[in-house]
C-alpha cells in the first residue's frame, strides 16, 4: 500500500474494455528506488453495475494507456513514411485534401467511419461532423458489426433499442435465464456473479453455443447448436412452448399484437425437422422450452452469437416472441437484454454515427425529426444530408472509388470488417486516409495522416452501459506529449473548414448540454440527464425526459412505444446461410472473443499482461476432426475461405461441435479471421454473417 505521500494522483475513471463500465481508482506513485518508471495500483469503485468488481481487462487496463507505443504527436505520411508534424500542420493538409475532394467529386467522396468505444459526447460530435463539416451522407461506424441485428430487431418488436431492458440488479430474480451466443464469462466478466447469484436462487440457466464456453460451464441445460441455426431453434423452443400449454394468453391479449399470424405459423413448425436442423435433440428442445415457460420470471440475453449471422435480425425476433408469448417483461425478474460489447456500445449507437440516424435515435429519413435536429444545430433542415450505407458497404464504396477520403476516428476497419483483403485494397488505394487513434493501428499504418487522441483515463465524457446507464467518466489527468481529445479535433477541424459557429465546444459537458437537447423527445430522450446529476446520482437510466424525475431501469411497465402501445410478435422465416459446409469448405467458422483481449486488440496487445495470455491467433478444434485433417495440436495452419486465408496455430478442445471451428477476432495481418469471413449481409440490419463462413484447414508444413 503506497504511503500518502509516494502518491502522485488518485483517478477515479471507468474500464474501456467492455459494456459494464466498471469504475474503477487508479493510484500512481513515485517511482520504487532504482527504478524510473511510476507505479500504478487499481482497485475496483464501488457502483451500482459491477459493485466494486473488475476483470483481468481492468486490472491491467493502465498498461496501454502508459505504453511507450502510444502515439504523442500528428503524423504525416511523406515518400512512403511518417513524419512527425504540427497539429497545425497536419489539420490543414486533412482541410486541403477533404476540400479537394469534395469539389472534385462532391461531399458524399468524403466518408467517416467512427466506433462503439467514444463517448456520447464524441458519437454526437461525429454525426455533427460529418453532415455539417463535411456535408457527406457517408457515415457509419463498427457498432454495425456489433449491435445492429439487436438494434433492429428491438425496435421493431418494443418500439424501441435499449440494450437491456431491465437492470442488472434483477437477474438474480429471474428463475430463469437463457443465454443465447453470449459469452460472458469471458466477455463481460464482472456480470458473472448476478448469474451463480441467480443459480444460488434457483434459477435455471440455459446456454445456446455450438461451444462449452466458461459460461456454459453453469448451465443447467446447454443446446450445443449449429452455427447459423438460431432462428430455427427459437422458431422450435416456441413451438413446444405452445404444446405445452405455457403461452401467457392474457398477455398476449392485453400487450401484443400479431399473435394471430404467428399462431398460424407456430402450426406449420415441426420440432423433430428442427431438431435435425439444429443438432439439438427434441427432448432437449422441449426440456428447455418447459424450464423457461414454466418459470415465474425469467430473462432472454443475446449476443453476437445470435446476432452476427445473415438471419440475426429474425433470429432476435425469434428470441423476443418467447419473452413476449410467455409475458416476460416489464416486471423485476424479467425481461431480454442484448449484451453489447463494446465500451459505449448502448451509447455509441444513439446519437447520429450510425448512416440512418439522428440523435436520440431519430430517423434522418423522417421530415419531423429532420427538422428537430436542424433546428437545434441552427440549420435548414435541407442541408442535412439523406441516409448513406452501412459500415462493410462504406469500405466497398471506398474499393469502388466512390468514396475518395476517409476520415476514421476510433475504429480499426482493416481488422474488424468481413472480408479484410477487399477492405485493404481499398483502403491501400483510396486517396487520402485519416486515422485518429492511440496507437499505429493496422488501419493507421495505411494513412496518410494520423492523429494522437487522448486515452480513458485522459478524456472527460459520458458512457452509456448495457443497461442503458448513463455514467459520467472524469479526468483530471494531463494529455501526454502532443495528444488531443477527439471531441477537440473534431472542433478544430469543423472551424478550419469554415463551421466554428455549430461547433463552439470547449469541454465534454458543453457537447452534453447541447446532446440533451438534441435528444429531447426522442426515444433515447437524455434530456433529464445532467452532468451535475451523473455526479450526484453516479449513473441515470435513459429515457429521462426530466431533469428532477427518477428514471427507471426497468422498461415497458405500462404500455410498449408503439402507436397503439403493443409489443409486435413475428413470423420468424429462419434463411440458411448463403454458405454451407461443402467439400471443398467442409467446416463451419465462427468467431468471438478471449478473456484477455478487447475487439481488435489495438490496445490490449499493447498491455503486457494481457499480451502475454495470448500472444498469437489460434484456432480452437475438436482433436477428431484434427486427426481428420492431419493437424497437430499447437501447430501453425492455414485456414482458407472463398474470400483468403489467415494461418493461426491449432488449438484441441474437444468442448466444440465437430463440424465446427473457432477463431478470437483481435489479431490483424496475416493472423486476422476476418480474410476469411463472409460478407453477406442481413438485408434488415446489414450485420455481417460473422458466424457462418465455411472453410478448409491443412497444417502450414503441407502447404
Ligand atoms: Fe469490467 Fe468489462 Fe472492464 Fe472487465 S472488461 S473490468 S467486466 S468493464
């Protein structure tokens, strides 16, 4: 324990690995005698979400802050190399080139592409930006990789998106919980103990992976599913429980609408066909059917295990009739929450960086919000530019020439979209690339500008968490070397282009003050929510129409915001995959994440301790289907798609399906999973087919 007067600073901040947002106190002290470097001591804060816990990320989440790796000063690239410049320098060379642009091939050559992780402030600033600035169409962001099957499907069913619509305090009154392709014993930790809290109250867990994961690992009932056949297996736990008798008709009568339709369709499902489909037997489907339709209370989660298929937005739809044919919702103990991953994955998708969207989760194809939002910027609502295209078809335009410079702020698009190579090509010849970033991301070392942003523990802002919990992240901590908050570039930037009035900002809570009102009214309403208030309170739910009433975690209590104030139930169409194993690809691939590391690795690469659990990319595979292909454990191999190859070292686990492989995302270059995954799109939501590409895989030594 450092003395008191060894300590440099107490700061109190907020983990940037994931959606709970654990608080958390970082202490610095002087340097140990013989040593120059600072030392660092985190401890988990106590708050309402993870009370007080922190995972691995966490723990170790100051060592990319503190890297010698960190990015201190703007970049320009010259003759095939960086060179270190002014700030001055390098935002007029980003106005110049983006002007020229512009009146070459109009705006909509420009394109910005943002992420997940920025703050509300930063995500509000960003869709400003970009159709005021830069008058450009073209915005989007990797949340579309991340939430928008959920998203869609949320919107349709409820009426609106909230991650989660009850609080985290009450899963452990749920009796039962499915968990359907989450990890979140390695993905969101700190949540684990509401689960074997919910488990110690006898609930019943159901997990849905085609993997034992360490969270199926308390499941009472595991439903080791085919990759891609989610949907189906929704479409068979409904059916059985219809069969037996468990369907909540009072609900349904008094809160939904479209049952009758549904109903129809219930009588044309036959368990035993999906149980073929799925590989789960229809005993097991019935058993959980019955444990879930049973139960008093209970709560559906979803992640991209569901989500990231071709079919995702139906398979949540899926999903989200059992909560609403059994009347799970709306009450403790009950409800459906997608588990976002990404730090300000909740808030990062409601503020105007998604290509649809304006703040507040306002439509830019409705005149009336249209008009909202303009007013508020001081606009004609003419001016603001129509909807462009999602994240993978934004670097498709960009392949196609169509968008000629790129602006990306807080995302590293070569490594986290499908089809890296085509990404890569496209970003290698598009004509003026900017990157803002911490680090010489893989994405950075193909810019021709890159711009040092601050870290987490550096920059003031606001987060929203899977619970739709607005917490307030502090800093009194200076900048390093020549650093920027994002938020500030953004600002200098827009003045350089000739728009200082709309972006007069000098700090996040100037940015706030004008979101809340931007948001006024819509259905992610922040206009309750004040800086001050966050300080008082430690975190406010959304919506939060008034600055002195209470908000409420739990939602849909009442009535549901749709028109006529009911939940819609679906007829849920399960679509194959364009891709089937087949000869030539005979193994179904899917991804997702490891403990230690945080989307595509940038910063958790950059921390030896997290590093050091996983250096390289690896492939998981049940050792007979190993034997089947000649592949050693350990070995490096090269896995080959349709679309391009990565090679990874070779992993047994004989806790994965045998038609099944998996492959963690956070490697880039010639260890990235994402040369190889398909770019089929859902055509609801434009999510990625993550989880379904096929491929082959034979050691590297017989290549
Ligand atoms: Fe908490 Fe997530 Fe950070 Fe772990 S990674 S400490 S669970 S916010």
């Amino acid at each position: 324990e450092p003395t008191s007067s060894d300590k440099l600073n107490v700061i109190q901040t907020q983990c940037p690995f994931c959606s709970v947002q654990c608080k958390m106190q970082v202490t610095i002290t002087e340097p140990a005698e013989g040593s120059n470097r600072l030392s660092y001591t985190i401890e988990g804060a106590a708050n309402a979400a993870s009370e007080g816990r922190l995972c691995v990320k966490g723990m170790n989440a100051h060592q990319h802050a503190t890297s010698t790796e960190r990015l201190l000063h703007p970049l320009i690239k010259r003759g095939g190399k960086f060179v270190e410049a002014t700030w001055e320098e390098a935002l007029r060379t980003i106005r110049d080139r983006f002007q020229a642009t512009s009146q070459t091939y109009g705006p909509d050559a420009v394109g910005v592409y943002g992420g997940g992780s920025l703050t509300n402030e930063t995500a509000y600033l960003l869709g400003k930006f970009a159709r005021i600035a830069l008058g450009t169409k073209y915005i989007d962001y990797n949340g579309r990789f991340c939430m928008s099957a959920a998203a869609s499907a949320g919107t349709k069913v409820f009426g609106v998106d909230r991650g989660l619509t009850c609080r985290l305090a009450d899963i452990p009154l749920a009796k039962c919980i499915i968990l359907a392709g989450t990890n979140i014993a390695e993905c969101q930790p700190t949540l684990m103990p509401y689960f074997t809290k919910a488990k110690e109250n006898g609930a019943t867990i159901i997990v849905i992976d085609p993997r034992v994961t360490a969270t199926a690992a308390i499941a009472d009932i595991h439903l080791q599913v085919k990759p891609g056949t989610d949907a189906a297996l929704a479409n068979g736990l409904l059916k059985a429980i219809e069969e037996e008798g468990l369907l909540n008709e009072k609900f349904i009568g008094e809160k939904t609408s479209g049952f009758y339709e549904l109903k129809k369709n219930i009588s044309t499902i036959d368990i035993d066909q999906i149980a073929e489909l799925t590989g789960i037997s229809e005993a097991d489907i019935r058993k959980a059917a019955i444990a879930y339709g049973k139960a008093d209370t209970g709560i559906i989660f979803t992640a991209r295990g569901v989500e990231q298929q071709t079919d995702g937005h139906m398979a949540v739809r899926g999903f989200l009739n059992l909560v609403l044919a059994t009347g799970k919702i709306g009450k403790p103990g009950c409800g459906y929450g997608a588990v976002t991953g990404q730090a300000n994955g909740q808030g990062g998708r409601e503020h105007g960086q998604k290509s649809d969207q304006l703040p507040g989760y306002r439509s830019i194809e409705n005149e009336h919000d249209r008009a909202y939002v303009a007013k508020v910027w001081g606009i004609d609502p003419a001016m603001l530019p129509r909807k462009g295209v999602s994240a993978y078809e934004m670097m498709e335009l960009v392949h196609q020439d169509v968008i000629r410079s790129l602006f990306v702020m807080g995302s590293n698009p070569v490594v986290s979209n499908p089809n890296a190579t085509l990404v890569e090509e496209g970003l290698a010849k598009c004509e003026f690339l900017v990157v803002a970033d911490m680090f010489m991301s893989e994405t950075a070392r193909m810019a021709d500008v890159i711009l040092p942003v601050t870290s987490y523990i550096e920059n003031t802002g606001t987060l929203t968490n899977l619970e739709g919990r607005v917490l307030l992240r502090e800093s009194n901590v200076q900048a390093p070397g020549g650093t920027k908050n994002d938020w500030a570039i953004l600002c200098e930037l827009a003045a350089l282009l000739g728009h200082e009035s709309y972006f007069p900002f000098q700090n996040a809570e100037q940015i706030f003050e004008e979101l809340r009102v931007a948001s006024r009214g819509g259905l992610a309403d922040y206009y309750g929510i004040t800086y001050d208030r966050l300080r008082r309170e430690g975190g406010v739910y959304w919506p939060c129409p008034s600055p002195d009433k209470p908000s409420s975690g739990i939602m849909f209590q009442n009535f549901f915001p749709h028109p006529d104030g009911r939940a819609v139930f679906t007829v849920v169409e399960s679509r194959a995959p364009q891709e089937t194993p087949c000869e030539q690809y005979p193994l179904t691939m899917t991804n997702g994440r490891v403990l230690s590391h945080y989307l595509t690795g940038v910063q958790t690469r950059r921390s030896k301790t997290l590093a050091a659990r996983n250096m390289d990319n690896f492939i998981e595979i049940h050792p007979k289907t190993a034997k089947q292909y000649w592949i050693e454990e350990g070995e490096w191999v090269v896995v080959q798609s349709r679309r391009g190859s990565f090679t990874v070292r070779s992993r047994y686990s004989d806790q994965i399906r045998e038609d099944t492989v998996f492959v963690p995302m956070h490697w880039g270059g010639a260890q990235n999973v994402n040369r190889a995954t398909s770019p089929e799109l859902d055509p609801n939501c434009k999510m990625p087919g993550f989880k379904t590409s096929v491929v082959s895989i034979i050691p590297l030594r017989l290549q």
